[in-house]
C-alpha cells in the first residue's frame, strides 16, 4: 500500500464510523500492542490483533458516550420515594434502565459499526475482524457462569480464566488507549477527554495499513489526589496494582502516576462486582465507578450515598 493512499483510506474509515454513529475514532498500530513500558502487560494467547487476522496492520477502535441523563436519572430515581413502582423492586428497575440504555444500546450500535466499516474495508481488498462489545456467555448444560469460569473442576490441575468470569475475545479498552483516544484511570475504564470514563468501546482489527493517531500524552484521571471511583465503589471490588493487600496475577510493585495509563493501574473483582445485587437489597445502580468521576466536569446529579461522599468522604454504606 502507497504512502499516499493510507491517508485518504484512513480519513475514508473514520467517516464512515462516525457517519453510523461513532463519536470517536482513533486508530493504532498493531506494533502498539507489543507489551509497552512502564507495565508491559502483554495480550494473553488467543486476544492478540494477529490471533484474528495474522497479517493485522492495524486497530480501529470506536466510541459511543453514556447520555449523562442515563448516567444520572436511574441512580437518583432508585432513591427517590416513586408511588408506582413497588419499593422492592425500583433498584432491579432502574438497574435494569440503565443497563438497557447505558450498556446495550452502545454495544449493539458499536456492533452495528463495526460491521459497517468491515465490509468497506472488505470491499476495499482488506481483511476485518470485528467483536461483541462486551462479554460472551456461552452457555454449557448443567453449568452456570459461575461454574464455567470460577475455576477449574475438582481434580483438573489446569487453570483456566484468571478472571473468575466471562469476557470478551479482544480488549477494546486495551485498544482505545492504543488509538490515542485516552487513558486508564483509577477506576479500570479507559476516561477520553471528551467523556470521561461515561463512554463504550470497541474495536475492528485490519491487515490495512492506516495511520495511526497520536497517543495521549497528559494525564487524564487525576490519580491518587482522587480515587473518588475507588471509594464509591459499594462492593469494594476495585483496587490499584500496587495494593499490598491485593495480590494476585495482575499484582506490580509500583503504578507510577507520572506515567500516561496505556494500561491499567487497577483491576477489578468481576465477579463480586455481579454479585452486587445480590448481595444487599439496597444496591447503588451499576455505574458509581464512573457516575462520581469528575472527568471531564464535576457530575451535577448524583444520587444521595455519592453526595455523601463528596462532602464527608464516605458513602455511608455498611461493608458488604
Ligand atoms: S474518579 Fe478520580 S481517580 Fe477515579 S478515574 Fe476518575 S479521576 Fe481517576
């Protein structure tokens, strides 16, 4: 492919994103995802660009914001004393609302995207690769996901998912920071400029050569001065790398702030975090993680556990 041809590709693909509905675009480099200072985290076999398309030039990753009215009503209506929706059922409800509008909406429409600019590509000579949005669930007979995924059985001395939970086949976060369009933040979710961590991804992988865009190269989330995410967090599921406290696979001896986060400082317990729910009838709406960050502006409507936590630096909930 021509030096001169790659711009004019590359612009013709990211039109094409945004005229289906992406709010952003970036594009990486498959070099980019080579394990990288100062983590060097490394895509496990089988999620590598060129585990899909062996000759993979480059990743396309693309965006979708949360509607900050999504972001906010739910968790503040989940308070709020509503005479037509029975009181044991209003957090189910308005989890379920956001899970709806905040979740599936974005990862059909990326879907739907991705689909699109593959079969440009495609009929441009190009390979694409494109991906569910979030998790898979392959369902086994007898077997919940739990099951499936909390470990091996009893008398198997492989591991398996490191996780304890399902996920997805390619890391779109992993991608987005690699295409310039953020960072990570403290709360284990890629924050762009524009959105914040109140944004999806996913991405599509090319054996196209497209110019890449630049990576970020100021901070973003506003590291150890906040933590606001980490403290909201009613299950304490997230914690940093460097948490003497926490150890595990992802466990390193230091997250250096001065860093850009190409990856993560954090990790989070998935499955505790599903467990939410269940676990206390009183559970916040899925999303406190993102819903307290006060990128890119300080959140103006939040529900009264997170107010709380601005004012006395704690959301007054009893441990899990
Ligand atoms: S809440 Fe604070 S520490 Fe957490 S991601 Fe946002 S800016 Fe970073």
């Amino acid at each position: 492919m021509s030096s001169e041809s790659i711009a004019p590709l590359t612009q013709e693909v990211k039109d094409l994103a945004k005229r289906h509905g992406a709010a952003l675009v970036g594009v990486a480099g498959v070099d980019r995802f080579d394990p990288m200072p100062p983590l060097h985290d490394a895509a496990p076999p089988g999620h590598h660009p060129r585990d899909f398309i062996p000759g993979a030039r480059s990743v396309i990753s693309i965006a979708q914001p949360i509607l900050s009215g999504v972001m906010d009503a739910p968790a503040v209506l989940a308070e709020a004393d509503l005479p037509m929706i029975p009181p044991h059922v209003r957090r189910p409800y308005f989890d379920r609302i956001y899970g709806r509008v905040g979740h599936f909406v974005q990862d059909c429409m990326l879907e739907f995207v991705g689909q699109i600019v593959g079969q440009y590509l495609m009929s441009r000579g190009y390979q694409a690769m494109i991906f569910p949005t979030t998790g898979v669930h392959p369902s086994l007979p007898g077997l919940t996901d739990g099951e499936i995924w909390g470990g091996p059985p009893k008398g198997v001395a492989q591991t398996f998912s490191p996780f304890r939970y399902t996920f997805g086949p390619f890391s779109h976060r992993h991608a987005a920071t690699r295409a310039g369009l953020g960072e990570f933040g403290y709360n284990n979710l890629v924050l762009t400029p524009e959105f914040g961590p109140r944004v999806r991804f996913n991405s599509i992988v090319t054996d196209a050569e497209l110019a890449p865009d630049p990576l970020i190269t100021r901070p973003i989330c506003l590291r150890r001065k906040c933590k606001l995410c980490i403290k909201a967090c009613v299950t304490a599921t997230i914690s940093t790398r460097d948490d003497p406290d926490v150890q595990d696979y992802r466990s390193v001896d230091a997250i250096d702030d001065a860093r850009i986060f190409i990856d993560t400082p954090s990790k989070s317990d998935a499955p505790r975090c599903m467990r939410r729910p269940y676990e206390r009838p009183d559970f916040p709406i899925r999303g406190d993680c993102m819903r307290i960050c006060p990128i890119p502006k300080k959140p103006k409507r939040l529900p009264k556990h997170l107010q709380r936590l601005l004012k006395q630096g704690d959301c007054g909930w009893a441990s899990p």
